[in-house]
C-alpha cells in the first residue's frame, strides 16, 4: 500500500522544482502533478523524478487543479506542498515517522517564508498532510483549504513544529505583483456572486493593501470585519486595517485597532510588532518597550497566518526604547544580543555606537533628579 502521496500543481516551475522534488525523496511513496500549462522544462524535471503527471487546463481555481490530483493519488495520506517550497531537511525523517506511526489524521505543518527585503518572515499553519479520506476536497479558489471538508471526520491532529521552506515571497517585486493582482482579481469574482464572503473580503482587501490601493482595502476590510466570526478570527483583519493606517503614517487611527487586536490575542507577532514601531514613531518609547517585550515573548503564534520580524531587529529597536527611557543596562544587553543574532547591515552601526553609549550611562549610574 502506498503509505504518502505528495501531490503538487505546477505551471512553469523549472527554477524551483528539482529542489522540491528533491526534498520529497524518502518522504513521498508517490508523486503525483497536475500541470496546467507548462511550456519550459517543467514535465520533464518532474518525470526524471518519476512523477505522474496530469494535464488540467487553468480555470483560475486553484482548489479545483489541487483535487484533480487528489483524485488520483493512491496514499493513505496526502502531503500538499508547492513547486516554490521544499521540505526543511531536518525536519523530513521526522514527517516520514509521524505519517508511519498512523497516530494522526492531519499534521500541521509551519510554512516558513522569508519575504523580499530580508528583514521579515511569515509563517503560515495549515494541515499539509492530511489521511487520504474519500471525499476529502479542497475548497476556495485562492488560498485553498482542506480543513473544510475533512473536519466532519473529527480528526486527530498534531500540532507539530515541522516546516516547509517557501521560496515566493523572496522573488523581484514584478513577480510578486503579478501574484497580489491575480489573488484580487479572483477575490472579485466569487464576491460579485457572494458578496457577503468574508474569506473573499480579507483576500480582496489584503491584495488592495499589498497593491497600495488603500481606499479599497479600508472598504473590503471594514466589510471582512463585519463578516467575520468574534474573537481570534478578527485578528488578521484587524491588523490588516491597522497596516493601511500605518502606511498613511497614521499612527493615531492604527493604534487603538492594534490594543484591541493584541487584546483578543496576545500570542502574535504582527500586532505587537506593528503597534511597537507606531509608539516609537509617537515618541512613546515605554509602551514601545512593552509592546516589543510582548512580541518577543510570543513562542508561537495563535494566528494561522502571522508576520513575523527579524528577533535581532526587535531587540535592537528594544534597546533604542530602553535606552532613551534610561534603562542603558538592559539596553547594553539586547543591544549585544541583536549584534550577536546577526543585525542587518543598516542598523549595525547604529547598534555598535549605542551600545558603547549604553556601557557609558550604566558605568556613570544613576541619573540624579
């Protein structure tokens, strides 16, 4: 029996897939890829993996293409990745044991992705490998989930820290516009017939706000929130409005929604990381502190979907609070820590010149009234 089906959808993928290929040997019995238009070197790079490959032709519906694979696949359980994403090398024996101990139904998985810049990273949690249950089918055009139709069978699912490296959001600002207009694009679509869809409404005003479309975003999100279930589900929301008032440098708007998402969770980075740099900018240097004390603490997120900032960067703007509300001892610390933690090259020598000045105050003592 065949004990682990990857299955991927691909599209001129010759750059990235020998590396996610690559990454599945020892993890996957099968490989199964649906090709939706390939015209590169793609089919055959995945059959000198000894993939089968499917032809699907683009309907613009990511979910439809994935169980067009699904069908096919012979595992008891699937495993879902990208041809831009591949397994994290130490992390795949340990998959490999999971999925053999037949102990869960769906293993959730951290996808890792550095994003253009160098100074972020997102990380997303989803279920990526899942027990091949016969009507298991993904659903939504974009951002495709399985979770819906599997959740009727009560599935045991393990909450791992196991991780799949996503190469995409790292790529030349053009690609990734591409990217953001198809993702709106589609999200218009399904709300032309549903406009009360309050998954289409993040999207759409998600790929408004990465587009710069602000006026959009602000009304696709004000519609997503009042959609949008209480609690933890209002978070990425919220945090999305408060980065469109954040790039209109309006920190008094974003603010309040910040305190109110880090309210409903505090085990997120975005947020306390967002609402620090706006006190920092507002000159509220102590609620600046909490705020990055707060996001530092964060094991991990509560969110599904989370931003998440250089530790080396926050701890530097850390001790940049610390220092100016007299606090140089602490400061010296992260200011050691953000420099040992490899700072990027833009703040080193803001760092290494604070740092002597933080040694100088906590040598001189305490200031006098």
């Amino acid at each position: 029996m065949t004990l682990v089906s990857a299955c991927l959808i691909v599209k001129n993928e010759e750059r990235f897939l020998p590396g996610c290929l690559a990454s599945l040997v020892g993890v996957a019995d099968e490989l199964v890829i649906v090709d939706t238009g390939s015209t590169d070197r793609t089919i055959a790079i995945a059959k000198e993996f000894g993939a089968s490959v499917l032809h699907h032709e683009w309907q613009g519906d990511y979910a439809q293409a994935r169980n067009v694979g699904l069908a096919k696949a012979k595992g008891k359980f699937i495993l879902y990745v990208d041809a831009d994403e591949e397994l994290v090398a130490e992390d795949r024996e340990p998959l490999r044991e999971v999925l053999v101990s037949d102990r869960f139904d769906a293993i959730l998985m951290r996808i890792v992705s550095p994003l253009y810049g160098g100074n972020n990273t997102s990380v997303d949690v989803y279920p990526r490998a899942f027990r091949n249950y016969p009507d298991a089918r993904f659903q939504y055009r974009i951002h495709e989930q399985i979770w819906p139709s599997i959740a009727k069978y009560e599935p045991r699912v393990y909450d791992s820290s196991l991780r799949i490296l996503h190469h995409g959001y790292a790529q030349n600002p053009d690609i990734l516009l591409t990217k953001k207009q198809r993702n709106l694009d589609v999200s218009l679509a399904v709300l032309a017939d549903d406009p009360e869809n309050s998954f289409y409404l993040y999207q759409a005003g998600f790929a408004s706000l990465t587009l710069g479309r602000a006026a959009d975003a602000l009304a696709f999100l004000a519609r997503a929130l009042v959609h949008t279930a209480p609690g933890t589900p209002r978070v990425p929301v919220l945090n999305a409005i408060a980065q469109v008032h954040s790039d209109a440098k309006n920190a008094a708007l974003a603010i309040p929604i910040l305190l109110e998402s880090t309210k409903l969770c505090a085990d997120q980075f975005h947020g306390w990381a967002l609402l620090a740099d706006l006190q920092l900018q507002s000159q509220h240097h102590a609620e600046a502190a909490v705020a990055l004390q707060r996001c530092l603490a964060v094991k991990r997120s509560a969110i599904a979907s989370d931003v998440t900032p250089s530790r080396a960067v926050l701890e530097f703007k850390l001790a940049l609070a610390l220092l100016v509300t007299h606090r140089p001892a602490e400061a010296e610390g992260y200011f050691v820590t953000a420099l040992a933690q490899g700072l990027p090259a833009e703040h080193r020598a803001t760092a290494e010149r604070y740092l002597v000045l933080a040694q100088r105050m906590r040598a001189a003592g305490p200031r006098t009234p």
